[in-house]
C-alpha cells in the first residue's frame, strides 16, 4: 500500500539532482529551491545553514523506490 506523500515532476527531478550532487550538495536560491525546500519539510533534505542543501537517508530510500524505481 503507497503510504508516502506524493512527489510532484518537478520535485522528484530535485531530489534526483540532489543525489547527483554528493556530499556537496546543492546550493540554494537555484529555480529548484522551492522543490528543495519542499524536500527539507518532508525530510528528505537538509539545510545547511543557508547555503546549500545535501540529501538525507530518508531521502535516499525514496530516491531509490521512485526514482531508480529498485525495491526498498
């Protein structure tokens, strides 16, 4: 049963982006800020500070069930 709140196109593709990004993460103010944002509220981001955003290992279990599409 799907018990996860729903990714929007936009978001998904932000948190894809973010997992490219490493340890480095991703800086704000960037047009996918607001997905990453969105991500931190859901917990799948981190804010550092406020300057740049890396994904966390919740985020990283969702990248792989919806984005890789790989079992949890």
């Amino acid at each position: 049963m799907w018990n996860e709140p729903y990714l929007e196109t936009c978001c998904r593709s932000a948190l894809h982006r973010l997992k490219l990004s490493g340890e480095n993460g991703r800086p704000a103010g960037l047009r996918d800020d607001p997905c990453l944002r969105r991500l931190t509220g859901m917990g799948l981001a981190h804010m550092h500070g406020e300057t740049r955003f890396t994904i966390t290992g919740q985020g990283q279990g969702r990248h792989r069930t919806e984005i890789l599409k790989l079992a949890p």
